[in-house]
C-alpha cells in the first residue's frame, strides 16, 4: 500500500513539475513572439527569434498545445486533424524569414523557408517540408479532388522593402504523413488542364490595400485585381496596385476555375468574411491591428 501512495505521489510531483515548466516555456514564447513582431530593430528581432525557436520547440516535441499567442499564428481545419503554426521576423530592412510547424498524428514536422530560391517558378512548383515558401499563414480550407480530401491555405509573406505577396496554395499529405505544398487545380480555362497553375500569387505594392480570401457568400476565393502603376514609394519603380474591382476562382469537380470579373459593381473596399492580413507593414501589426 506504501509502495502504490509513493508511486502516486511521484507521479502528481512529476505532471506538477512538467506543467509549471510549460506555463514557464508559453510565457517565454508570449514575451518572445511580441519583441519579435513589434520591437523597431532588426539585431533584437533576430536574437529574440532564436530564443523563440528554441522554446518554441521545446514545447511543441513535448506535443503540449501552445494557445494563442500574438504574433504567432495558428490555423487547424475543421476536424482538428493537425495544426500549422507559422511566424515572421524581419532580418533587416529588406528581408523577412518565415518559421512554420505542423503538428500532425503527434508528430512535428518542421518546415524550412526557401522562398528567396523558390520565388522565380512558384507558380509550378511543388514543395515540401524541406522546401517551403515561408508564409504566415491566416485561413485553412477542406475541400474534395480526385476522392482525396486537400486544404486551401491562404498565406502573407512580406516579400521585400516595397512590395508583398498573398498566396492561396494547396496543402496535402502523402501516405506517409509528410506535406506537399502546391497542386495543379487553378485553371484559367477548364479545356486545358495542362495549363494548371499549382497556386494564386499575388505581388503588389506595400501601399496598396490587397485581398485574398475565401468568400462562402459567393462559395469562391476572392481576390483584388491588380493593375500597373509607376510606385509612390522611394526608389520603387514600377508596381502592382488594387484598382476597385475584384476577381476569382469557383470550385467545380475538384479544380478551381477563374472568374474574370465577380461584381459589376467597383467597391472601396472588398468583400471580406473575416479579418486578414493588412500588408502595410509600417502602420498594421503583421494580424493586420493598428499599432498604438
């Protein structure tokens, strides 16, 4: 009977030990994530990062839920299969780096930024754990091809000094559990499957106010079109801008179809049916928050 109270007690000593050096771990984080997303200079941003992935995964191996935590974001489908943490920190004034985890069936799965070598074929390209375009990721969509069930995800990156880019790409897995980014259903004409694009890639101007989401209204993704303007900012040169007036893709038998025009009507504003990303990154938080 002594023997079963000592075991017990050990135990309750041990989930006291591992759930106060947890609370400690998320603090760590919280306090990291934040120097990272708000303070001013680049050296502290970097430095407070490693420290970030080094708590960070500390945590997450011990596949303990993290919560929310500002400036880090979190996206799970329905069914709470897996769950994608992604981040941003600014490197300097013209470089950002992205940090991405799945958790899935209580495995990690880290994935590795290559967005600066990935960026000139994007459009057709396939990517996996070890080659990811970095984004902070801010909306997860199931959807059904070919009998496979699949996710579009919707991501940020703050391409460079002047412009940024959005993206809506697939996600799925193979049979072994790892990832694979990109899958050809984005079609400009549904005659020609051969001509699928793997993903929407938006580049635009750092001022100009950018969307791309899904609108279950419409059951489409929804997207500004962009048109070319002579940049307003220093040294921009040529850019992309929203012009008012909005364009799409429509799932139908598993491939995504391009809508040339969803609306007659040219709005200020798009139709959003729920918060996204802001991408002026002077005067928004990365969740797209005013700064104070």
């Amino acid at each position: 009977m002594l023997r079963i109270t000592i075991h017990s007690l050990l135990v309750i000593i041990g989930l006291t030990l591992n759930a106060q050096e947890n609370s400690t771990l998320i603090e760590d984080i919280s306090f990291y994530a934040d120097v990272v997303a708000n303070v001013s200079e680049p050296a502290h941003k970097v430095r407070a990062n490693e420290l970030l992935v080094e708590s960070f995964e500390k945590l997450i191996n011990k596949h303990d839920q993290l919560g929310e935590i500002k400036g880090i974001s979190q996206i799970t489908p329905p069914d709470s299969s897996f769950v994608i943490y992604s981040w941003q920190v600014q490197l300097s004034e013209e470089e950002y780096k992205y940090h991405g985890y799945i958790v899935k069936d209580n495995e990690v799965i880290t994935l590795s930024d290559q967005s600066e070598s990935m960026y000139d074929d994007f459009s057709y390209l396939i990517g996996d754990k070890d080659l990811w375009f970095g984004q902070l990721y801010y909306k997860i969509l199931p959807f059904e091809t070919m009998g496979e069930e699949v996710y579009l995800l919707f991501g940020f990156n703050a391409f460079n000094k002047y412009e940024n880019i959005k993206v809506a790409e697939v996600l799925s897995f193979q049979e072994d559990g790892s990832p694979l980014f990109g899958k050809p259903l984005f079609l400009t004409d549904p005659s020609i499957i051969r001509d699928a694009k793997q993903r929407i890639i938006l580049q635009y101007s750092d001022d100009s106010r950018v969307n791309l989401n899904y609108n279950p209204g419409l059951g489409s993704i929804v997207f500004d079109h962009l048109i070319q303007r002579e940049g307003q900012l220093v040294g921009q040169g040529a850019t992309m801008i929203s012009d008012g007036s909005y364009e799409g893709y429509s799932l139908n038998e598993g491939y995504w179809i391009y809508n040339e025009k969803l609306f007659d009507h040219v709005y200020e504003k798009a139709p959003r049916p729920d918060p996204v990303l802001d991408n002026q990154k002077n005067k928004k938080d990365i969740f797209g928050k005013t700064k104070n």
